[in-house]
C-alpha cells in the first residue's frame, strides 16, 4: 500500500537530502493497536528520478508492506507529477493529442506516443472530476483541466498541491496523483460460454 509522504521538497532535493531517511511510520496502517510486528523495511529505489528511495515498512500479521512516496512524485508512473503536468499542459493548449505528441516524444512512433499520454491525461482527469464532486468547497466552479485547477489554487503546478488537498481520499483517486487503481483496470470474469485454452475437445 502506498502512502503519502507529506514534504515541499523537490525530486531534487528529496534525492539530495537522502529525505526518506526521515520519513516515519509509528503505527500499522491495519493495526493501530500494535502487536502486529510491525517494522521498517529498509526502501526500494525508483528509477527516475536517479537515486531515487522510498522508505518501506512490513505488517508480518497482514503480510502487507507500506511504502511513503513523497508530493513530488508520479504514483505508479516514474519521475515527477509535475513532469506529468507539463505533459498534459501541452495537450491541453494543443488542438489534439496527435498534435501534442510530435512536440513531447518524437523517440518512439506515434501509436506508442499516444498510449504514452493517454496513461497520464486520461486518469488526471478523471481524478480531478472525483475531487470536484469530493471537496466542492473548493473545486466546484472548476472544470477537470489542470488549467482551471491552477487558477482555483493560484499555484503554477496544480497536481504536487492537489496531493496535499487531495490527503483522505488518495486512496481511491487514480495514479499518478492518487494511490488507487487505475482506471478501467480490467478484472478476469469466469465466462461459462468460453472454452480454456488448448485443443477442442472431442467429438
């Protein structure tokens, strides 16, 4: 389970901070009552940005491990949320996608650019549609684009202080700003009609 690990600090300068040395954990998430042999368990290291940590610790009664990933990075996506921001500014003010996508990858042939943004501007938006309905207080004359987010928070980069707005209910919004699952996430339904895999059976 991934959990937010609340600092200001830049990717930057969580890296050269060595940050996640400080990141503390005193309670099971599961078990607040203890006894659970909770205990830290060490960090896992991300690939972007480089020398990247993430502090982890170990519920040996739930058999689940936690882990705090800082404001400044992407959830289930590498390197930063406001990288992520800056892609999805770029469509944004494009005239579509295709459009978008000769100017921010032009390594890799269009259908995979494409897919490549589409996995971060399709779950941001439906993230920022959950939070106008979840704090209506102050999203509610928003429209879900990272512009219109911005203005309402008067900040240059929306989605590292939306995780700060965002803290009870980044459980179930989507990566990369959330902690939930991504969306349209497909599950194995039994299918009484379909066959397993192999050859027919006989006659």
């Amino acid at each position: 389970m991934q959990l937010r690990f609340a600092t200001d600090l830049s990717a930057e300068e969580y890296v050269r901070q060595e940050a996640w040395k400080d990141a503390k954990l005193d309670n099971c998430p599961i078990h607040p009552e203890g006894g659970c042999g909770f205990r830290k368990n060490g960090t896992y290291s991300r690939k972007y940005p480089e020398g990247t940590k993430i502090a982890r610790w170990h519920c040996s009664i739930g058999h689940q491990t936690f882990s705090f990933l800082p404001d400044c990075l992407s959830a289930r996506l590498p390197g930063e949320l406001k990288e992520v921001e800056n892609v999805i500014e770029e469509v944004e003010k494009s005239s579509s996608q295709e459009d978008a996508v000769e100017r921010i990858r032009l390594d890799i042939f269009l259908p995979g650019a494409l897919r490549w943004v589409r996995r971060r501007i399709l779950p941001t938006r439906m993230a920022l549609t959950m939070l106008i309905e979840l704090i209506p207080s102050m999203f509610s004359a928003c429209d879900p684009t990272l512009s219109s987010f911005r203005c309402a928070l008067c900040v240059s980069y929306a989605l590292p202080e939306l995780r700060h707005h965002a803290g009870p209910f980044l459980q179930i919004l989507p990566p990369p700003l959330g902690f939930g699952s991504r969306p349209g996430s497909k599950k194995i339904k039994n299918n009484h009609f379909q066959h397993k895999t192999g050859t027919d059976p006989p006659l």
